[in-house]
C-alpha cells in the first residue's frame, strides 16, 4: 500500500482538501487517514470480465476520497459530502443491511457497508470509524464510481487496521460487497482497476486466473472520455440479465463442448459451428462475448507495437458489437462515436463500463486532442440536442493513503 504525507500544497477545492475540511469542521478533529482510489475507463474488453476473459481498463484522474479516523464503538459514522447525507450502522450488525435507526442503509451506504461486511468475512477487522467521502467520479456515467468507492473504504479500513491485503485481494472483497451486499452481479474488473492501476499503463487481466500485467500507453496517444450527460437507464436489471444469457449460452454449449466453464473456452470457430443451437437472443449476446475475447488478446498486440490505427478498429469494432448483438448501448453513445470516428486523429472510439448511458473512451492522437474535443461536441449537439463534456485523462496508480 502506498502512503505517505498529504501535498499540503492541495488546492482547497480540490476533493482531498474538501474532505479533509469537512472531517475537521464535523468532528473537530484532524482525520487519521486519508484514502484516495480512482475511477477507470475500459478500453477493450466489455463485458467479458463476467465470462473469463481479458479486460484491458485504465485507471484515471478522477477519484474517491474518504477521510476517516478510528472510533472505539462498532459504529460507522459516514458522511457522503457530495450528496448531503449522512448514515450511522453498527458494524456487528451489517447482515441486517440497516442503520442505527433500524431503516434501511441509503444506497450510497450499502457500498461502505458492504465492504466492511466482505472485509470481515475474510476475518479482517473493519473497526469503528468516523468517516467523510467524496469524489469528483461522475456517478452512472460508466466511470465506475461505485467501484471507486468501495476500493477507497477499503483502502481506509485497512490503513486503520492491522492487517493488509494485496491491491488484488482488496479488489476481489470489494467486488464480493458488491455481488453479495449491494446485489449486482459485476464481474472484478472496476474494482481492479481502481486498485492495481499504474501510471502511464493500462492493465491486461486475465479475468480467470487474475493474472495482470501493465502494458505501456504508447507515447503520442492520449484518452479522452467523452461523457453523453445522459446517466445510465435500467443498468443494473440489465446487467445482470446479460450476465444470465451467457451463462445459459454456456449450459447448452456444454452439451456439445464438454469442459468449457465460460464463453471464453469457446472459439469463434465452435461458436459459428454451434451457435443454431442457441435461442436467437442468446446467441447474439454470446458471439459478442466470444469474438471479444478473441479482439482482446490480438489488439493488446497492436498497442505494444504503437500500431494504434490498428488497435483503434478494435475498438471500434467493439462499439459496434456491444450496439448491434450486446445492445447496451444508447443513441446518445452511438452519436458520440459517430461524431468522433469522423474526426482527424481519433483512432478509436467506443462505449466504456456497462453501457446503456454514460461515456465513450477515445484514442486519440496527443496533438490532436485540443481540435477533438472542441470538434466532438458540434455533431453531438447538433443530433442529441445536448452538451458533452469532455476530460482528457492520462493513466493513474490505484488506490493509496495518507497518513495525517
Ligand atoms: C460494469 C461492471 C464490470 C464490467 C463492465 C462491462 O462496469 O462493474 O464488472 O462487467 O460493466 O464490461
């Protein structure tokens, strides 16, 4: 775990100081700890992280903040700054999934609470605490800023305990409170991304084994996210309804493909080969997964070699696939990569996280960015009707503390 002292230069709006200010003028105390762990954008690899296979995510420059001090109850006390609110929950009593008051935790709590609950499963202490979080993640934007949450409250517990657990490890418990506390059924690459992000890299994980390894953006290009405004619609129903047809696609090509545990062990050439055997809606849904584990692996290839035209039709290939067979995407999302494949110097474009609302992640040459940006919001505006906003991001590490 990275830690040390907070840059006492922090610009006093910015997230850190604001969470910090408030930990002060709430508790009249200075906050112990300081956990930061950031949000990512996917740049190949959706909806695969769910079916084994590879993702290839970025953590960037937007972030969770939770400043936090140890109290010596079994109460966490949580203020969530950005949305006005408070909970209070004993955390010896978490199954129950409400607060002191005995009414159910508010939806921004089940993620801290969970992620207490999963920490003690494993039989690591989540200790009292008073805590401040904030975060400038855009929430339901594809960004994974619940994912960020979850990766920061870890990251504060375990500076607070006495235990650690590897980036990975705290991964992997996050991704259990939100499976198992919070209910969505999300596979391990948000989570991962938040806390095993390197800067200047994107992160290939093998999603079976959670084999990882860095593999360096190539120097010329940069990321853009570009964010359509519109928030994410029926995510979570849906989500998980996709997640269930390829587990039905698997049970029956099980039948002809003895040994497969996911759709990443079946190639493109069984698939084409059994595929008839599928309901039409689920056969759709799984030749994405299956020819999107097969994009992964050739395209990270392309983006070691700096062969980023190359690397860039895969992503927009990808779009095309979560459009047309996935369908999670959304016209706003399609009008943003329209406008951007258009445009010089963008080698890729696509819809990044869950879809159905939310951001597209751009590839874009690094001298181009300032003309794509500006460019990218004309079209848009002129077929949605809306503002886009745009961030150019670079890589990031993951999670990390401050101790104050
Ligand atoms: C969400 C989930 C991830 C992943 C993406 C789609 O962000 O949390 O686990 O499945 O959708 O790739």
């Amino acid at each position: 775990m990275k830690t040390d002292s907070l840059p006492t230069n922090a610009d006093p709006a910015s997230p850190p100081a604001r969470a910090v200010a408030r930990f002060r003028a709430a508790y009249h105390a200075e906050p112990s700890v300081l956990a930061r762990a950031p949000g990512r954008v996917n740049l190949l690899g959706e909806h695969v992280d769910y079916n084994a296979g590879w993702v290839l995510p970025v953590a960037i420059d937007r972030a969770a903040y939770v400043a936090a001090s140890p109290c010596p109850s079994h109460l966490a006390s949580l203020s969530a700054l950005d949305l006005g609110e408070s909970a209070s929950f004993r955390l010896t009593e978490l199954d129950a999934g409400l607060d002191v008051t005995g009414k159910p935790l508010p939806a921004w709590a089940r993620y801290p609470g969970g992620v207490a609950w999963a920490l003690m499963q494993r039989g690591l202490a989540a200790g009292g605490l008073d805590a401040v979080l904030t975060s400038d993640v855009p929430v339901g934007a594809g960004l994974s800023s619940s994912a960020a949450v979850e990766v920061a409250f870890a990251t504060a517990w375990q500076a607070l305990g006495d235990w650690t657990l590897s980036p990975m490890d705290v991964a992997r418990a996050c991704q259990q409170a939100e499976n198992q506390y919070v209910g969505v059924a999300c596979g391990l690459m948000d989570q991962f991304a938040s806390a095993c992000g390197q800067a200047g890299h994107a992160l290939l994980l093998d999603c079976r084994t959670f084999e990882w390894e860095p593999v360096p953006l190539p120097a010329g290009a940069a990321i853009v996210v570009a964010d359509t405004g519109v928030r994410r619609q029926l995510g979570k129903s849906e989500y998980n309804a996709r997640r269930a047809q390829c587990d039905a696609a698997v049970a029956e090509l099980a039948q002809v493909l003895p040994g497969i545990q996911a759709l990443r062990d079946v190639s493109v050439e069984d698939f084409n080969r059994y595929a008839g055997r599928l309901p039409p809606l689920v056969a759709q849904r799984a030749r994405h997964v299956v020819e999107e584990c097969a994009r992964v692996p050739a395209a990270v290839g392309w983006l070691r070699q700096g062969r980023l035209a190359d690397f860039g039709a895969e992503m927009f290939a990808c779009h095309r696939s979560l459009r047309d067979l996935y369908e999670v995407s959304s016209p706003e999302l399609d009008a943003l990569v329209d406008a951007a494949r258009q445009l010089p110097g963008c080698y890729g474009a696509r819809l990044t996280g869950a879809g159905f609302g939310g951001c597209t992640v751009n590839l874009v040459r690094s001298d181009r960015v300032d003309d794509f940006a500006r460019e990218v919001i004309v079209p848009y505006r002129e077929r949605t009707g809306l503002p886009a906003v745009i961030y150019v991001t670079a890589p990031q590490d993951g999670l990390r503390t401050w101790r104050l």
